[in-house]
C-alpha cells in the first residue's frame, strides 16, 4: 500500500507540466451511481452535474460544481414497504484537487476534498435540510487530447443535519473540455 | 505504472470507505410497532411502545432526531355513510392507564379522516399526507412510549374497526 500511494503521489508531482502551459481552464460534466451509506429509508440512486476546472497552482486544481442527486427508492426493510420516493440531494461547491491538471495527455491519478452547500429534500416525508457538508475522494483521469479529458473517481460525501449526518458514495464519471487561456 | 494505477479507483473507494468510517456516527432506521387498539369505553387506546424493538434497544438512546412518522391502518366500515375519524397522542400515562376520554393535553394527529363504507387501507405514503401534530407526535416518538387514542364518529368498535395497522418511525442515531 505505501508502495502504491508514494507512485501515486510521485505520478502527480511528476507530471509533465510544461505541457500544460497556456490551459488553464475547462468545463465539464458528469454522471454515476450514488450510493447512501447507513440509510435504511433511501436506495442506490443517481447523481449528475456540471463543473468547471481552474488550474491555480503548478498541481493544484480548483473544481467548482453543481450536483444533482437523487436516491432511490427505499426496498422492503424489514417486512416495512414505505412505498415512498427517494431524497433528492442537490449540491453546489467547490473541489480542491491534487493532479489531473488541465491539458496534459495521458494518465492522471488525483485525489480531492471539497466544501459544499447539501440541500436534502424528501417530498413524501417533508424532510428538508440544508448544510454545509464536505467530500473527499480519489480518481483517475485521462487526457485524450490537450483540450479533452474524461475522469472516474470515488467521493465520499458527509452532509450534516440538524444533528448527525447522512452519507453517501458517489462512483461517477465525466468529461471535460479545456480552453487555452493566455500565453 | 500502469499496475498501479489500475489500483486507483479501488484505492479511492478504499479511501471513501474510511473517511466515512470515521465519520459513521449517525445512521438513518425504520422501525415499526403494530397498532392494536383496545376498546375503552367508547374509543380506541392503545400504549405504544417502541422501546422494546431491537432496533430502538440498540439504537434508542443516541436518538440524533426524528426524521418521519407515519402509519399504516386497515378500517373497516359497516356504515352506510362515510364516517369521520380522529387520532390523538399524548404522554404516556403509565402501565395501569385506563383513561375513559381523550384527554385536554392530547394532541390530534389525524383531523376528521372521511372513511368510506367497505374496507379501506391508509398506506404509510397517505399517512404522510395526512398527519397533524407533527411536532409533538415527534416528540413522544422520541421518548419511545406515548398513549394513542382514536375516536369515530358513528358504529364504535362494531360496524367501524380499525382491524390493525403499524406506526413506523424513521429516525437518525449515532453510536
């Protein structure tokens, strides 16, 4: 494992960065599963939205976003059909990534946190919710060109309550194109 | 490398895993407790009790909130006409509680439900709809025991029943 994270670390802050000169901006969007963790009242559902992607220093990379998901609906717990939909769980913040810079081509392993405004909604019970939550994850990226990137990463999302959590995987995947912006 | 980073989106759930390990201190349950009233004197009781579930036993006293109530009730009705139907909750009373009227501090959870002749099933999702008193109904939920009272306004325990039912609680705790 150490073995794993130090290439890891080494395949980030070694990249080609001259390569990336002169991008430094993209738009992207993306989609996958979104898993809640510890919720016997939501099933496995969705989630989708769209980012931008700011390069600000040499590795790091800014990522604000928008989120929209929505959990599935609840299976029989226990003998208990509740027959009732899934929260939605809208977001919007801002990731801060190490690695998968902008305009580089090939392979680009990165890791994330992020800070965002978790907005949990249930029609059916009346659940409403709205706070500050944070993320964390790993993915992977690949640069097909200098302008065009796709990426699949793990993040794990703790958004507050009123008191304790809810929590969730996202396993998603996206696109995003690059502008050269400057010299 | 390219070993290695194969290994990456396992590593990253890996890593999402144990970050939300560490942070597994609440969860979300569902449980319910079957309503089985009694006839006492000329309305439904019933004690529920919650804290015998297993799930509330374990779960019970690291409540962080009450994220819903509803229920699920089966009426049936020999009237020839709709009949108006009310639910209450109130503190509970204690093990030898025989109370012959809704009490004063008792608050209506269901206002005037308009139950039709024949049989008919309100389903957790309506009960949801049609809940009053959320507030206080939470409140009692939450201390595990409170006393359930229904009235109807015509055919008491012979041509109106409630032949059975459950409430059921989502609630959040921590460990």
């Amino acid at each position: 494992m150490r073995r794993v994270l130090l290439v890891t670390c080494l395949v980030v802050l070694l990249s080609p960065l001259a390569e990336a000169q002169g991008i430094r901006l993209g738009v992207g969007a993306f989609g996958g599963w979104n898993i809640p963790i510890a919720q016997d009242d939501q099933g496995t559902g969705t989630a989708f939205g769209v980012m931008g992607r700011i390069r600000v220093l040499s590795i790091f990379v800014a990522e604000p976003n928008i989120t929209f998901g929505k959990w599935g609906n609840p299976d029989v717990i226990r003998g208990i059909d509740l027959g009732i939909e899934g929260s939605k769980i809208t977001s919007y913040g801002i990731n801060a990534l190490v690695g998968n810079l902008p305009g580089i081509v090939g392979v680009k392993p990165f890791g994330f946190v992020g800070a965002s405004i978790y907005s949990i909604k249930n029609d059916d019970t009346g659940y409403d919710e709205s706070k500050l939550g944070y993320s964390a994850g790993l993915g992977v990226g690949y640069g097909f060109a200098p302008t065009f990137d796709i990426d699949i990463r793990g993040t794990a999302v703790v958004a507050p309550q009123e008191k304790g959590s809810k929590k969730a995987v996202y396993i998603s995947g996206g696109l995003t194109y690059y502008f050269k912006v400057g010299n | 490398m390219k070993k290695y980073i194969r290994y990456l989106p396992a590593t990253g759930l890996l890593l999402a895993a144990v970050i939300i390990a560490g942070c597994l201190l609440s969860a979300t349950f569902v449980i319910r407790e079957p309503i089985k009233f009694t006839m006492q004197n000329d309305f439904y009781f019933q004690q529920v009790n919650l804290t015998d579930n297993a799930t509330w036993k374990e779960h019970g006293d690291q409540i962080d909130f009450i994220d819903a109530v509803g229920m699920v009730l089966y009426i049936t009705s020999g009237e020839s006409g709709n009949v108006t139907f009310n639910a209450y909750v109130d503190k509970y009373s204690g093990p030898s509680s025989s109370p012959a009227s809704v009490p004063t501090t008792a608050t209506k959870v269901i206002n005037d439900l308009q139950v039709p002749p024949g049989k008919t099933k309100i389903t957790y999702k309506k009960s949801l709809t049609i809940i009053t008193g959320l507030d206080r109904l939470k409140a009692l939920v939450k201390a595990g025991q409170f006393d359930f009272y229904a009235t109807s306004s015509s055919g008491f325990g012979s041509s109106f029943r409630v032949d059975s039912g459950e409430v059921i609680v989502t609630f959040s705790a921590h460990d």
